[in-house]
C-alpha cells in the first residue's frame, strides 16, 4: 500500500526526492501511512478543494478493502 501511495505522490510533484512516506501499524490492525512533501509541492499533493488528496484515500481504501485491513492517509505538513 505505502508503495502504490509513494508512486502517486511521486508522479505529481515537481520534486519527487522531497517524498517521504512512513508506515504504521496502530494497535488495532490497522495501517497509517505518513506522507509529507516539499513545501512548495504541498498544493499538488493536496488539490484543488482536496481532490487529489481524497482520490489517493479512496485508492488507499480500495486496496486495503482488498486484502482485508484498513489503512487511512495522513499528509504532514
């Protein structure tokens, strides 16, 4: 999932060596995935009104749902 997650982000930054991207698993099974970008990339990641950063939680969610856990994406800032 980080994986999938580390490619879209990547793809939309101008400066994909700035992507940095952890990965927790919480007490209940379920997966965090960290995602924190240049400062200069952060309204790229994010999107107009928060699209793009929504449609990377609903792929996040569908590969999840897939292999039966939960995930949810949190961007640092």
């Amino acid at each position: 999932m980080k994986e999938l997650i580390e490619f879209i982000a990547k793809s939309l930054v101008e400066n994909p060596d700035a992507v940095t991207l952890e990965e927790e698993e919480k007490e209940d099974g379920s997966i965090l995935i960290k995602l924190g970008a240049a400062q200069d990339d952060m309204g790229r990641i994010i999107g107009k009104q928060g699209r793009t950063a929504k449609a990377m939680r609903t792929l996040l969610n569908a590969k999840a749902t897939r292999e039966n856990k939960r995930a949810s994406l949190q961007i640092m800032e």
